[in-house]
C-alpha cells in the first residue's frame, strides 16, 4: 500500500469521525449573567390603580348623557370640596374626562419617591390633550394606598374634524405624566428576611439551574447555593444588610455557560407570526401545498318594464359571479436540515404564505418531521 492510499484511507475515517461526532456534540453554549436568566424571589414590582378625573380640556370631555358615572364623580368631589350643588341640575361637562390611572411601584421604592403613571379615559372623551390630573390614590391588590397621583398630562398625538371629516394621529385617548404620583408607602422585601434568598430562574431547565449553582459556590464558597429543582436556586446570604447588598451585586454580574434552549416553534394564530429558535431541525419529508381561493363578484342590473306596458316598474337586481381557483400542488421533498438556515430555506421552497405556513408546520409535527415543540400563542 502506497502513501498515497493511505493518507486517503485516513482522510475517510477522519470525515467518518466529524459526520458521527456531530449527531452526539452538544449545541455550543453562550455566555449569560444571572441577572439575565433569574430573579430574586419576592423582588418585584407591584401594579397600582386607581380612578381619577382628568380636567380642562378644549370641549373634548365626556358627554355626560352617555357616561353618568362623571356627573357623579364631579358631583362628589364638589361635596368634599364644600361645595353643593342642587338635586336634579343638569350638568353639561364637556371638559372634564373619567380615567383610569395606572403605575407600577417598582422594588424597593420609598415614601417621597416619585413614579410614573398612565392615563386611559373611560368614558367618550374625544381627547385628554391639555388636561390636568387631579389628586388621585393609586391601590394596590390589598386595597391599600401606596401612591397619590397628579399632573398634566403628556399625549403623544394630534387631530382635527370639521365638515363630517376627521383625521386622528396617534391615540388620543390615553396619555401618561412622567413622575405624576409620590409613594406613600412602601412593600417589604425579603432581601433582609430570613438566612437565605431563593433564585427564581426565568424559564424551568435543570441545566441552567446546576450552572448557577455551580458558579455561585465556585466564587463564594462550596454550600453557599443549592439547586431545588429546574426553576429554584437557593443561596445562604450574610448577615448584615450592607453584606448582602455587595453579596447580590457580585453574584448578579456572574457569567454562566447556558446551554441552547429547547427546540421550539411559535405561532401566533391571530397575526399569522411564525418565529422559529435556532435548535429546530427537520427530518426529510414531502409536503405537498396549493391554495384554494373562492372570488365572488357582484354586479347590480336594473330591470324596466316594456315601453308600453302599464303598471309595470323599474327593479334593482344584482347578478353574482362565483368563482372557486385551485393551484396545483406539487409534493416537494424537503431534506434533512440540521441548522437554522437549512430550515429556513426548506420552509422557503414551499412558496406558501405565512397563514399556510401555520397548517404545513402543525402536518410536519404530527408527521413526525418536525423536531421541536409547537407552541400557538
């Protein structure tokens, strides 16, 4: 045996080794703090609401023969302002608007401090452009007061209307008042609760939760963390609150391997939006696709009486031209495809639209051709 043949020899066991060793090597993986993939349990924000009124506005308030609740809510704040106004007046407030005021009370904040909040009308109010929020308390789920809001509104469109037409740009309805409410009171955390804080991972995978726990210990100590499950992370915390404050800033800015996600498939039915990961292969199949499209067209036809008939009269009718097209489907073969792009460019050569794409996809799954979860939002 010559050279030659060997050094050929060695060149097909060596591509023999690399096409098997690709169906066994894991997917690589890519860097993540912690801060990205979980969160400290019970560290959070808290939705916050309350119901208001939005005042001085240019004529474009409720009606108030449509929204009586705005009548009723004037009429009880001019009660507890002293001022009373006579049983059965008719009220014709055309500058004065019913919302809905919403916030977030983020992690941590404290009384002085001061939030964000969104204005949404609840009546017909035209528009809240120029209108002023009066005082208004922000609930939480508990019925309690955590902040009071107030101030001018900021609304980020315009419009006009006059001879029956109207142009509207952007939403009118809704606005937002930047730092508009003060916290009142503030939600414990558990930061400072208890000798350990628990890590809740953002989606459940027994990987992650190994690495963050082995990361974790292999810079702070072997036992300071302990992996429960796929979703929960537990770490032993110092004992004083300056310690454990630069205890979670260094654990947070640890980098860990996350492995690549589970192979998945999103549709969102309404929109017609497919959205494919990275870990999705196909096995080779055939897939046949046409399209079936029905047009109906209808014209009007008049029909009059003979010129010299008597009680005879002109009718309107309509004629209606049904036509049903069917496109030939040929069965196209897809290959095997063991990255993105090959998925994609089989996808492609179906020439189908992305309402198609959704029943192709759900055939490939049950079919068994498809290797990743589906899932329909």
């Amino acid at each position: 045996m010559d050279k030659t043949d060997k050094l050929l020899r060695t060149l097909i066991a060596l591509a023999a080794l690399m096409a098997s060793s690709a169906l066994w090597w894991p997917a690589p993986a890519h860097a993540a703090r912690i801060k990205e993939v979980a969160s400290i349990q019970g560290v959070r924000s808290n939705p916050l609401v309350g119901y208001g009124l939005v005042v001085g506005l240019d004529g474009t308030g409720d009606q108030t023969t449509s929204t009586p609740f705005t009548t009723q809510s004037i009429t009880a704040l001019l009660q507890q302002m002293g001022v009373t106004v006579p049983q059965g007046t008719s009220m014709q407030l055309k500058n004065v608007a019913a919302v809905m005021v919403t916030a977030a009370l983020p992690a941590f904040a404290q009384p002085g401090q001061t939030i964000d909040v969104n204005v949404s009308s609840l009546g017909n109010a035209k528009s809240l452009r120029g209108g002023l929020l009066i005082s208004t308390p922000l609930k939480g789920a508990d019925g309690q007061i955590y902040a009071l809001a107030q101030g001018n509104l900021i609304v980020g469109g315009a419009g006009a209307s006059a001879g029956g037409s109207k142009v509207t740009i952007n939403h009118l309805s809704a606005g937002r008042v930047p730092e508009g409410a003060t916290v009142e009171r503030a939600v414990p955390t558990p930061l400072n609760q208890g000798d350990s804080l628990q890590l809740d991972l953002n989606s459940s995978d027994f990987n992650t939760a190994r690495e963050v726990a082995r990361v974790i210990n292999g810079r702070m100590g072997a036992g300071t963390a302990q992996a429960m499950d796929g979703r929960v992370v537990k770490v032993r915390m110092p004992a004083t609150p300056d310690a454990r404050v630069s205890f979670m800033a260094d654990i947070e800015n640890l980098n860990i391997d996350q492995a690549a996600p589970a192979a998945r498939v999103v549709i969102n039915a309404r929109t017609g939006s497919v959205v494919v990961n990275s870990a999705v292969t196909l096995s080779s199949c055939a897939v046949a696709h046409g399209s079936l499209s029905v047009t109906i067209s209808s014209t009007p036809v008049i029909s009059q009486p003979n010129a010299l008939s008597t009680g005879g009269q002109t009718v309107q009718a309509e004629k209606a031209d049904i036509t049903i097209n069917q496109q030939a489907g040929s069965l196209i073969q897809l290959p095997a495809g063991t990255k993105l792009a090959d998925v994609v460019k089989a996808l492609n050569s179906l020439g189908a639209t992305p309402q198609d794409l959704l029943a192709i996809l759900q055939a490939m799954k049950s079919a068994g051709a498809l290797n990743a979860e589906l899932e329909v939002i």
